[in-house]
C-alpha cells in the first residue's frame, strides 16, 4: 500500500506507478462518515448511484438514497442561503 499527499491548494499526488494501473481521466470521489476516501472511475451509466450500491452497506433502495441526497443537498444550500 502506497501513500498520497496533498498540497496546499487540495491537489492529491498520486504515484507513478498507481496512474498506470488507473484507467481512465475521470473518477467519483466517496467521502465516507468515517472519513475515508474511495475513488470510482467514472463510467458512462444512466444512474451513478447504482455505480456505488456495491460499496454502500446500506438495505436502503437506490430511491431511499437519491431522495435523502435531494434532502441533504436542500437543507445545505439552505443553511448556505441563511448564512449569507
């Protein structure tokens, strides 16, 4: 297991050797509650979330987590909103 750093404008390095067993330019980046980061590459399908209902160990439907990021979302630019 390698490591990776970040830079002072939030840039992570990854290493040679690890660029070349990814491929692809474009990957989702997963923050989990723990904090630890996933990153999935990016695949042209007509619904993402189901890209991720393998990594999520959750009973919830692909619907009950759509509609909880729709609320999620909301109640953040809200509180953004009150904020300024």
């Amino acid at each position: 297991m390698q490591t990776v750093e970040l830079d002072k404008t939030g840039k992570i390095y990854v290493p040679k050797e690890i660029q070349q067993k990814m491929s692809g330019k474009e990957y989702y980046i997963l923050v989990m509650p723990d904090g630890n980061v996933i990153l999935h590459k990016v695949t042209k399908v007509k619904n993402p979330l189901k890209t991720f209902s393998g990594i999520l160990k959750t009973k919830k439907s692909i619907s009950q987590l759509r509609a909880e990021a729709r609320q999620t979302a909301e109640q953040e630019v809200l509180e953004d909103v009150r904020r300024h």
